[in-house]
C-alpha cells in the first residue's frame, strides 16, 4: 500500500465535515421554514452581502451529501460574517472557496460531472475537487453560524471564484422532501479591512469507538503564528457526550460541552490571544452502544472530531494543522500529535501500524490504543511513515531518525 496516498486521500476526504462535510448528523430535526410566503431567510441588503441557496430533492429513508456550485461576484468580496438557515431534512451546510474561475464538469480523476444543477456528493463533498478554503458554514438550522469577525476583520473571497456549496441530509420521514437551504454573505467594503481573518478547521483522522465502549479522540496542533480567537464551537455526531479544547500547558480548557447538536458557539468578544509556538489540545468522548465498531467518516453512522472557529490574521498552517507552513503542498492534518487512550509503547504502536497496512487493515486502533506519554514520538515516526514512505522504500532507512526515538519508548 502506497502510505502517502494513503494520507493523503485521508486529508482530502474529510475536508468536508466530510462537516469536515462540516458538520455530522443524526437525532432530532431541524426546524420548519417560515410559515407559507415567509422566506427562509431574507437577503442582506443591497451593497451589504450577497446570498446563495440551494434547493434539493430526497426520497424516504435516504442520508446523502448534496452539493452545488455557485459564482462569487467579479469583484469579490470581503466577509465580515454569515448567516445559514436551513428546513427540515438538513443537517448541516458548509460553503467552501474552490481555484475554479469556471464551473467545472468533470473532477480531477476525469470523471465526469453534471454541476449544472445540484448533484449528489455522498463520495466526499470536496473529493475530486480543487477546494481552497471554507468559507462559512453552520451545524445549527437556525442558530449561531461559524463565521463572524470584529469590526476592521474580513475573509476575503476572490473575485469571480467558483464556491461549492454542500449540505448534509437525511429523510426519516415516508415521504419525498425538498429541503432548502440558504446562506447569507455580509460584507464590508475593502478600504474597511484592516486584517484578513479565516476560520479554524481542524479535524481528527484517527476515531474509534469499540462496539458497546466508549472511546476518546485525541489531537494536538501546533500554532504557527500569533492569532486571535473570536469564535469557537465543536463537532461530533451522535455518540458524542464530551468535548474540550485547551492550550498544552494551561490547566483550563477555553471550550466545553457536552452536545453534539445544536452545539453552542462560544464568543470569545475582545479575542483568545494565541502564541506563535502553542499548540491547540482537544478531544471528543464518545459512548457507542451499537455491536459494531465506529470509526471517522462522514455519515450519520460515523463519528466525527473537530475544532472550528474564526481567528484572524489569516494562517492556512494553523487553520488546517499542516507540519511545515513554508513548503507547498503540505497535506491537511499531517501537523497533528495523536494522542492514545492505552498503553502500547511507541515500539508496539508502530508495529501495530506496520502489520494493519501489510494486511489493508485499519491503522486507527493502533493509533487510539497507544500510551499519551509516547504520543511525540509516534507521531513523529507515523507522519514520517505517511508523508515520505512508498511501495519500494523502507521505512527503517527513510525514517530512521523518528524511528530509532520510537523504539526506544
């Protein structure tokens, strides 16, 4: 198994809510539209934003990822904050800035697409496509949204870009539904901008839950420059009962909860100040009473742990947990420390992973089950492994410095 692709197919599925994608679903419904002639959600202001909407169709018993692409207006646009309404049958909806300056028909493989319209994206909302960055998104029908910035602060959306919009649904119900969805944009002018701002997203890889246990995601990112918090919230899906988000080495977390609907977007006001050279620490606790076991993915009967929030001034490394900021092409998450819930040696974990690739199994329990106190330098000797090892190389030779710190743990 070629590691790399491995990873890297890993990093680029679950940029979606996979929410990531943003956000996981499940249990109770979100609330009804308006009453009959009212709008979901009105349109900001002529000159102060702009809106998209989409509307879908799905049939009974049926949970699928829809997407649509939508134009940026030429000029561009400054975002300041969103806001995401969405009826009965959503779940949650993400909004991601693409490279595109067309509507793209086909994805990057050569397959072929009809975007001309909403198509279904139940594959992985950005898989195949040339995602550059989330741009606004919600996991509440009708409350607080991700994106919101002091005054001065704006995400930039580039003029003209093509946006994917992508919505998570799932139809209980005996009948077909045609949910909607609809995302409001405001704006400030440009001359307004003081400071670029963007929005944390941040995701574990590495979930599992044993079949009736409960289990705990564990991940540690590092900051590469100095930042400031406004908002912050969690995600997980259904099995979720904990979550917290600290500093390494500050005794409290910033965030909490318990829920993982209608989750709660903690307002930072005046700003989280966080350092060049800190690291985020967060995880999410989980209680599985099914008799199957529960890894990461993005459906309803998968489990998700992420860490989202705008901050400014805008760092895509920090945002997305990258391990080297300076060198193009990095993979998303591949920045991260994993940390374990057991008490495997770094030596039996990596030979845990060894033996799960040689079979095609999953590496995750062996990432789960390994003692926190190892946890550097595992995942200095598995990113070394992912990043750099292929069918026709030896990872005792191309990893040697990162193994020979593991084995000694």
């Amino acid at each position: 198994m070629n590691l790399r692709n491995f990873f890297f197919k890993t990093a680029i599925s679950t940029l979606t809510f996979a929410l990531p994608a943003l956000v996981g679903c499940g249990g109770s419904e979100p609330a009804e539209p308006g009453q009959p002639g009212q709008e979901l959600l009105a349109p900001p202001e002529a000159g102060k934003g702009v809106q998209f909407k989409m509307v879908t169709k799905l049939d009974p018993g049926t949970e699928g990822e829809h997407c649509m692409f939508v134009k940026a207006p030429a000029e561009g646009l400054f975002v300041s904050r969103d806001e995401v309404r969405y009826s009965k049958g959503s779940h949650h909806f993400l909004l991601f800035q693409t490279s595109y300056d067309d509507i793209p028909t086909q994805k990057d493989d050569g397959t072929v697409v009809d975007t001309s319209g909403v198509f279904d994206c139940s594959d992985g909302a950005t898989d195949g496509w040339e995602v550059e960055k989330l741009v606004a998104g919600s996991q509440n029908a009708d409350g607080d949204s991700m994106l919101r910035f002091p005054e001065g602060v704006a995400m930039k959306v580039r003029p003209g870009a093509v946006l994917l919009m992508n919505a998570h649904y799932i139809n209980a119900s005996m009948n077909v539904i045609e949910p909607e969805v609809r995302v409001n944009l405001y704006t400030i002018p440009e001359a307004e901008v003081k400071t670029e701002g963007d929005i944390l997203f941040i995701y574990n890889p590495f979930i599992y839950v044993g079949a009736q246990a409960g289990g705990r995601a564990r991940m540690r990112c590092p900051v590469h420059r100095d930042i400031t918090i406004a908002n912050v919230q969690s995600h997980m899906h259904a099995r979720g009962v904990g979550y917290a988000a600290s500093i390494v080495g500050q005794a409290d977390p910033f965030y909490t909860s318990t829920n993982w609907e209608n989750v709660t977007v903690k307002d930072f006001g005046e700003g989280l100040q966080v350092k060049a050279g800190e690291w985020f620490d967060y995880w999410c606790d989980y209680s599985n009473a099914e008799t199957r076991d529960v890894f990461e993915g993005p459906r309803s009967t998968d489990e998700m742990c992420m860490l989202l929030g705008s901050y400014y001034p805008a760092d895509s490394a920090t945002a997305h947990c990258r391990a080297e900021p300076d060198v193009p092409g990095q993979p998303n998450f591949i920045g991260a420390e994993w940390v374990g819930n057991g008490k495997a040696t770094c030596a039996e974990s990596f030979a845990c992973v060894q033996q799960a690739l040689n079979a095609d199994k999953e590496i995750t329990p062996c990432v789960t089950s390994s003692d926190a106190a190892v946890s550097r330098e595992f995942s200095d000797a598995l990113r070394c492994l992912l990043k750099k090892a292929g069918p026709d190389q030896d990872p005792a030779v191309i990893c040697k410095t990162e193994l020979d710190a593991c084995l000694a743990k």
